[in-house]
C-alpha cells in the first residue's frame, strides 16, 4: 500500500524483482529490433546529463555544481569510509570538488548503512571469490531476511550460482558450503540458567503475567 501512496514509479520505488522484470522486458524488445539503425547521426540538443557541463567547467573555469557519486572519504562521517555517497560536487579548472557533509541524522544513515553493508559483503565476495561473503551480503539484505531463513538464503545462493556461474571465473572450482536447518525436536525442554542481572526485571514482570 506505501508503494502505491508515495511512489510515483512503484516498481523501482521497492517492488520485488522490479529491476529484474524490467531488463527482461526490454531485453525482449531488442531480440527483434535494432534501435542504432533509426538513431540519427547529428549532433542533437544538449541534454541535462552532467557530461558536458563537467567538460565546459573544466575547460573553461565556469563552475558548475552536480549531485555526484564519489568515495566516501570522511564526507559523510557516520557512514564507511570508503563507501559510495552522492553528495554535492563543484567542479572547475582545478577538478572535482566534493563537499564535506559531517553526520546524517541517524535514521538516515541507518536507511543508508541498510544497503552499505550488503554491498561492501558483496565486493568483499567479488574480490576474494569467497561463497561466504556472497551468503552474508545476501543475509544481511532487509528484504532477504525477513522472509527467508539462513539455509533458505544459502540454498538460493547455491542455485543462483549454477544459472550464473559462466560469468563468475572467480569462484570456479569452489562449493558452497551446505548446512541443515537449525531446528528444535518437538518436546525439547529448555534448562535451567543462571538468571542475568541485567533481565531480572523482565523475568520478574514475566512471573507477574503468569500468575
């Protein structure tokens, strides 16, 4: 219902597989039609894409201001250094300028350390060639874990990798490690435990409610 209140492109604004539907759609289209043979050859109208005004900036010491993607080196200090941010970005003869930003708000950065995480696992997978860190980006991801269990993410891993496997020479010859669910035999009885100070509240509110 959020998707269809505030998003004016629900699909990309957080639809499962959206991304995925979309390339397929236009993968499609051009099985059958060659778009470059109807593109013409003229130099047409300067569009908004930033290219050409980063080009004149530079040339000309005209300053120009975009929002850009840079490594985040100490811009945004409560995020990973090292990460990717888009922040404001001035350009002139001297180069690219990003601006020092400080601290997000916390509820920004955790939204934005939401997809940090899973994407820094993912590189760490890509340049080790290590199953693990694939398993653990995908884990992590906020959707993926709060519908699928651990073995479940691991057995997705596993099967995504036998359709894609032509395009990741780092991890030939390797396996994914294959591990049971992690399940409780009906009956089990819980053992008695030295009771924590820190949860003798909640246990003495417990006993209450049972009573």
């Amino acid at each position: 219902k959020a998707l269809d209140i505030y998003c004016d492109e629900p699909a990309f604004g957080g639809e499962t597989g959206a991304y995925y539907k979309w390339c397929k759609k236009v993968a499609k289209k051009f099985e059958k039609v060659n778009y470059l043979e109807s593109e013409s050859t003229k130099i047409g109208k300067r569009s908004n894409e930033y290219c050409s005004y980063i080009i004149e900036a530079m040339e000309t010491d005209k300053i120009f201001k975009l929002s850009g993607n840079v490594r985040n080196d100490n811009l945004i200090t409560n995020l990973s250094q090292g990460c990717c941010v888009e922040v404001p970005v001035y350009v002139d003869r001297m180069g690219l300028h990003p601006t020092y930003i400080g601290d997000l708000p916390l509820q920004c950065a955790a939204l934005c350390m939401s997809n940090i995480i899973p994407q820094s696992l993912a590189v760490k997978a890509a340049l080790t060639g290590d199953f693990e860190y694939v398993v653990q980006a995908i884990a992590v991801d906020p959707l993926t874990s709060a519908v699928l269990t651990l073995k479940e993410v691991r057995d997705m891993v596993i099967e995504m990798y036998e359709v894609e496997k032509e395009y990741l020479p780092q991890f030939y010859g390797k396996r994914i490690k294959e591990v049971p669910h992690i399940e409780i035999p009906e009956g089990t009885k819980g053992v008695e435990v030295p009771l924590d100070p820190a949860l003798a509240i909640a246990h003495r509110f417990g006993e209450l409610e049972r009573k």
